[in-house]
C-alpha cells in the first residue's frame, strides 16, 4: 500500500500522525513504519499486517482495534491502551509496552521477545502460543491471563506465581 488520505491524514511511512482521528481506518496492509502516531485515536481500526515497525504508538488509542500479523518491531507502545485489541500472530519483539494496558487483549501466537512490559496490565490477556523470552515483566499485572504449555516465558519467570491459568 503506498501513501493514502484517510481522514485527511497521509498514510505513509514516517507520517506524522499525532491526535490523528483514525477511528475505524482500514489501514491493512498500511506502512507506517517509523509513523508518529503518540496519542492517535485507532479504536477499532484494522491495521492487519501493516507495518508499524519502530512506529511512535505512546498513549494511543487501539481499543478493539485488529493487529493481526501486524509488524510492531521496536514500536513504542508505552502507556497505550490495547484492551480489546487482536494481536494474534503479530511481531513486538523489542517493542517498548511499558505502562500500556493490554487487559483482555488476544495475543495468541504474538512474538513478545526482549518486549518491555515493566507496569503494562496483562490481566486476562489471551497468551496461548506467545512467545515472551528477554521480555521485562517487572510489576506487570498477569492476573487471571491465560497461557498454555506453548507458551515462552524469560527465563527464570514464574508464572504461577503471577496468577497465570494454564489451559
């Protein structure tokens, strides 16, 4: 997908896209590859399998939104709100989630590798099949999140010491 007016807004990488209203967007396939998008309004839009790597996502609204197959490499999702949201199968190794609120969020099959999760609420997340190794989840709320044996955690973390149901 080349560059898009959604909104009057350009869609393209680097973009800057702060506040930008793109409630209900259908941004499949979009690349917003190193995108400002800090406190943008994405609630419920698609950006399945789009490229948000090293995107600016801080505070930004992705309640219910679909990031399926979406690329979120180095992203920094610091205090975004996801509760809701489908990450299924998405890429966030490296990404920046700290403070941001994840509760109820689907991330089954999501690659959360070297992630920073430190303070993200987790609680009732859907984490089947993820893969969390490196990742820092310092004072992160896991509680009633659900896992199974697929699931990949950093090394010397316990899960059901963090309140996880196994399925």
């Amino acid at each position: 997908m080349g560059a898009v007016e959604i909104n009057g807004y350009t869609i393209e990488p680097g973009a800057n896209l702060r506040k930008a209203n793109l409630r209900k967007a259908n941004l499949s396939k979009a690349n917003l590859s190193e995108a400002n998008l800090s406190e943008a309004n994405l609630r419920k839009a698609n950006l399945s399998k789009a490229d948000l790597s090293e995107a600016n996502l801080h505070r930004t609204y992705l309640i219910e939104a679909n990031l399926h197959r979406t690329y979120l490499v180095g992203a920094d999702l610091s205090e975004a709100y996801l509760h809701g949201a489908f990450l299924t199968g998405a890429n966030l190794s490296g990404a920046n989630l700290s403070g941001a609120n994840l509760y109820g969020v689907y991330l089954k099959g999501a690659n959360f590798s070297g992630a920073n999760f430190s303070g993200a609420n987790l609680g009732w997340a859907y984490l089947t099949g993820t893969d969390l190794t490196g990742a820092d989840l310092t004072s992160t709320d896991l509680s009633g999140a659900f896992a199974d044996q697929a699931t990949k955690w950093p090394e010397g973390f316990d899960p059901k010491a963090a309140e996880v149901t196994f399925e």
